[in-house]
C-alpha cells in the first residue's frame, strides 16, 4: 500500500516538474522514485526513473525518458496487487 501512494505523489510531481522545466525537481522525484520502485521490486518503475534521473543529472529534461515512465506507470498501476495493497480501485 505504501508504494503506491508515494510513487502516485512522485511520478505526479514528476510530471509536473517537467512540465514547468524544473530540472531540480525532477530530478530529486525521479531519484525519490527510483530507490522506492527498487525497494518495492518494481524494476521497470526503477528503470524508467533512473533514465530520467540521469538526464537530469546532466541538466536536461529528456521527453522520451519522460514519457517511458509514464507508460511505465499506467502498467505498473494497473498491476492488480498493486491497488490490492493499497486499498483503492485502478485509475483508469
């Protein structure tokens, strides 16, 4: 339950700090993220945030990187234990 909640947090300041350009932000939730997703044994949640973090490790905002969390997110929130384990309905 716990993963699911933080990760819905981060990935949706994520989001939000790319699209303001705040590389600072993005890059502290996308490492956020990625030691979470490991931690919870979510590899491609922790893959996906580690190529955003490295981008912004470099000062860049990188669209394609973005948008893989993204998709990676709507997999791993529709993962039925997922939203089990947190106590809510899927989003759609």
């Amino acid at each position: 339950g716990a993963y699911a909640a933080s990760a819905r947090e981060q990935v949706t300041a994520l989001l939000t700090a790319a699209g303001a350009g705040d590389v600072a932000e993005l890059t502290r939730r996308a490492h956020t993220l990625k030691g979470a997703s490991a931690s919870a044994a979510m590899p491609r949640m922790a893959e996906a945030a580690a190529a955003v973090e490295r981008a912004g490790r470099e000062g860049q905002i990188d669209p394609r990187a973005v948008e893989s969390l993204r998709a990676a997110w709507a997999e791993t929130r529709a993962l039925p234990q997922l939203d089990a384990a947190a106590g809510v309905a899927p989003e759609s």
